[in-house]
C-alpha cells in the first residue's frame, strides 16, 4: 500500500500506470525509478514539483 509522503494517509487513489493522487492532500505521486515525484496540481491544471520539499527517504517508496 502506498503512503502519501506528506500526509502519511493511505486514501491514495490510482489514475494512471504510475500515478497516483492523495485525496486528503491534493496532490499528485508518479512512481519514477522506485522513487515518488511529488506534484501540486495548480488551479489552472499545470503541475508544480513539490519534490524539493521531501528528502530522498521520504520519497522512497514504502509499499
Ligand atoms: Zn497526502
């Protein structure tokens, strides 16, 4: 199962092949070389990273 790196939740709902998105937080986890990328969907629908703010432990997938 996976675990939201900033919220900790589990309510992570699966929209693509390697993505998934938080429903508690709002943002988007692409599953990249065993590693999470965190995104921000913006209002407008373009992605901001959010990666910057996790360390690399906390972007290790933990199933
Ligand atoms: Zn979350």
């Amino acid at each position: 199962m996976l675990v939201c790196p900033n919220c900790n939740g589990k309510d992570i709902g699966k929209i693509g092949a390697q993505q998934f998105y938080c429903w508690n937080c709002f943002i988007e986890l692409s599953v990249f070389h065993d590693k999470l990328e965190i995104h921000q969907v913006e209002s407008d629908g373009s992605l901001s990273s959010l990666d910057d703010l996790f360390t690399e432990d906390e972007r290790k997938i933990q199933w």
